[in-house]
C-alpha cells in the first residue's frame, strides 16, 4: 500500500527521520545536517521527523537563496 493509500484510509501521517529525509533528498545525514534542517514536525522519542512536503519547500527554499557557485577559472 502507497503512503497515500495509508493516509488516507488510517489519517496517519508518515514522516522522515534524519536518515530517511536525507535519503529522500539525495544526500548524506552529514550533509543534511550541515544545510541547518527545519525545526522537526514531530519527536517520537529522540528521534525527529518531517513530512516529504516541509522537506521539498525547505529545499527549494534553500536551493533558491544559496550563493551560486563561480565558475571556475583554468590557467593554461
């Protein structure tokens, strides 16, 4: 069953650990440490989670204010 289907048949929330957030963002837990993650949505335990959507608008948000990189220069 797709987490659509589960949510909408229990209105179960699914949400990402820091594991599973960066998984889903194509990085590393370090990496996705270092970028300053959003305040977590939930805390079971010691663990934090964020649903798929906070991570794709704190994504593009971060992808659209980040200094673009120089192009690099070659000596010849």
């Amino acid at each position: 069953m797709s987490n659509q289907g589960f949510k909408q048949e229990y209105g179960t929330e699914h949400y990402l650990s820091t594991t599973g957030a960066a998984e889903y963002l194509g990085m590393t837990r370090q990496a996705f440490k270092k970028r300053n993650p959003p305040k977590p949505q939930v805390v079971v335990g010691d663990a934090p989670g964020w649903t798929r959507e906070l991570l794709d608008a704190w994504d593009a948000d971060f992808r659209a204010n980040s200094p673009k990189p120089k192009p690099r220069v070659f000596k010849k």
